[in-house]
C-alpha cells in the first residue's frame, strides 16, 4: 500500500529558500498519480499550494505564491519535492502531501478522492 512521508520541514529564517520532500514508500508511484502540496496554517483552513501531474509535464500553483514555488518530481528517487523560495512568516504551516490516481496529464487543487496523505511536516519561519 503507497505510503507518503514528508520532510524538509523545521525553523527557518526569512528570505531563504526551503525544499520540502515528498517520499514513497510501499509501492511506487506510478505515472498515473498526481501529487498536490498542501498547507494548513495555524488557526487557518488548508489549502493546496502546487500540484503537478503524473507525468511531471502539468504543475498549477495558487496564484498568490506562484513566483516562489516550483514542484517537481523523481521516479528514480519515488519522490516528489515542493521548493519554497524567500520564505516569509505566511509561509508558516504544515505541509501536506497527496496523491490522486488517474492524473497522468493533469493534476487538482481539490482534497477529496485522494488515494494517500501524508502526516505532514512542519515549516516555521521566524527571525
């Protein structure tokens, strides 16, 4: 059974950059499953922040934060990675990772349907 981990997360100064990863175990991820990054900050809603598609072609970003995050992903490594540049303190929260199957050439900002979550791991920005 697929098994996501996330990691890379920890107390960061602002301005710097962070990559976050998003690692499969359990079985592979296959080239059918998207993967959405999301993030829940304290006292807020979560919310998806990037995604990108099985076959790693199609990313969407939320508009707010899309000049500072690039998603990518390793078939070889079995991992998917959110880096985060100049951190600032919004960017405080848990960042979750998911997959959804059927996604070989699109992926969604959406939360239902999905095949895995992770347990997430935790940014803090702060000087």
């Amino acid at each position: 059974q697929l098994q996501l981990l996330e990691s890379g997360g920890g107390l960061v100064q602002p301005g710097g950059p962070l990559r976050l990863s998003c690692a499969a175990s359990g079985s592979t991820l296959l080239r059918d499953d998207g993967i959405t990054w999301f993030r829940q900050a304290p006292g807020k809603e979560r919310e998806a922040v990037a995604c990108i598609s099985g076959s790693g072609v199609v990313a969407n970003y939320k508009a707010s934060v899309m000049d500072r995050l690039t998603v990518f992903r390793d078939d070889a490594e079995n991992a998917v990675y959110l880096r985060i540049d100049d951190l600032n303190v919004e960017d405080t929260a848990v960042y979750f990772c998911a997959a959804r199957g059927r996604s070989f050439d699109d992926c969604s900002f959406g939360d239902v349907g999905m095949k895995q979550w992770g347990k997430g791991t935790l940014v803090a920005v702060s000087s």
